[in-house]
C-alpha cells in the first residue's frame, strides 16, 4: 500500500512512527532558537550626585565630609521623582561618597529599593590636586593637557584619565551584565560619567571633555548585544518615559 492510501488508525491518531519524528525536529528548533537568542538588553541611568558647596569652585575627588547643599538635596528629589515613573527599575547603585549617597537615597526610597555601594562608581583620584581650587588649577600648565590631552595624563600621586576609563565602563558593564532585561541607576560622578558616555559613543577619552553632565542630571544607556546606544545625555527635566530605540 503506498504512503498517499494509508488510512489512520480507529482512534484517529498517527502511528507512533510518524509522531515522534515531528515532536524531535519541533523539539531541536525550540533548541537552536533558545540557544540563538541574543541576551535580554539593560538599560542604565547614569546619575550625577547633587550640587555641594564647593561644585565648581574646587576639586573635592575623594575627600569625605562633602554633602549635598540644599539645592543639591532638591535636585536630588527632582531625579527621584522622574526615575520613579520608569517600569522594571530593579537596582540602585551609588559611589561610596557621601554626596553620591545622598543623591542616591530618595531615588531608592522612590521605587521602594535600597541602595548597594560600589566602588567601581568613585570619582577619579585626584592625588595631589584634591580640594585645590579650579582657579588654582587652572593656571597650572598641566590643566591645558587635562582638557586636551587627558588619555596621556595622570593626575600627581592619583589615577590617570585612561585608568579611570577603564574602571568605570568595566564597573558599569559588570552591572548591566548582572541585570539583563532590567534598568538600573548608577549614581556617580561628573568624569566618570562623561567617560562612559564616550566609551558607549565611541568616541575617544581625548574628546571627552566636551561632554556635559550637571549636577544630578541623568543620562541613560542602553546595553544590547550588538552594542551600546546612548538614549539621552545630560538630562535634567524632560520625561524620560518616552526614552527608547529609534
């Protein structure tokens, strides 16, 4: 009897022979489709700390003691308001520093999560130019290599420029690894910011400089497996709902 004659069984059904040979070939497609899916992609919030009393009169780094001014509590409260209207915010992350910390605090608060300290987060070293005033600094003759030539600068007794690069993108990809499919925040500072924006935008650390990021402004980066995308850079009050791939 030929393949196109055989007529079912009573009970309707396919013999065992014919229904197994299927259910292995659908099987070893749900397989390789499983195994060729590309990880779900992170999005992270980049969030400058607040102004303090000395932002942009002099160069704090790491020293301890700095808080938030009153009008660095209030930018604060402002991020945290706009954070707290995105969907699948999982995390918060803040440098050890009391300024980022305190930024950090009612972002947390707002979406009812708590906030995990990572070191990877730190303002650059500074060394020997902590605390000394901008306008000190800025008559020295190694300020002109700081703005145009920071990939080939070390700060005196601190971390160079291209250190800190690495730092910072190697931190905030262990982050997005960790927390596929999810948005995240990472408080931290103005040039480690600026320096992920530049990794995530390709553009070299020795053009950086020209990249903005003020005081609790947020700016957001979508980490997918084909690469990164920036969504928004130096934000500081538009909805940031409305963020996403073109």
């Amino acid at each position: 009897m030929s393949p196109s004659s055989a007529s079912p069984s009573p009970s309707g059904a396919t013999s065992p022979a014919r229904s197994r040979r299927p259910a292995r070939a659908t099987s070893a497609r749900r397989a390789r489709r499983a195994k060729s899916a590309p990880p779900p992609a992170t999005t992270v919030l980049l969030v400058r700390h607040g102004q303090t009393p000395s932002t942009g009169t002099t160069l704090p780094g790491r020293a301890k003691g700095l808080h938030l001014a009153d009008a660095g509590r209030a930018q604060a409260e402002a991020a945290a308001a706009r954070i707290a209207k995105l969907d699948k915010v999982t995390a918060v992350y803040a440098s050890p520093l009391e300024r980022t910390r305190e930024t950090a605090a009612p972002i947390a608060a707002g979406l009812g999560l708590k906030v995990k300290v990572d070191r990877g987060l730190l303002e650059c070293e500074f060394g020997e130019w902590t605390g000394r005033p901008l306008k000190e600094l800025s008559k020295l003759p190694e300020w002109r290599t700081v703005q145009r030539y920071p990939s080939g600068f070390r700060f005196p007794g601190g971390e160079s420029f291209s250190e800190m690069q690495t730092r910072i993108t190697t931190t905030v990809a262990r982050l997005a690894a960790a927390h596929r499919g999810e948005t995240i925040v990472a408080v931290s500072h103005a040039d480690p910011i600026k320096a992920v924006l530049a990794d995530a935008l390709g553009t070299h650390l020795d053009l950086f400089q020209r990249i903005v990021v003020s005081p609790c402004s947020v700016s957001v980066i979508w980490y997918g497996d084909s690469g990164p995308a920036v969504l928004t850079a130096n934000s500081t009050g538009d909805d940031l709902t409305t963020l996403g791939l073109s």
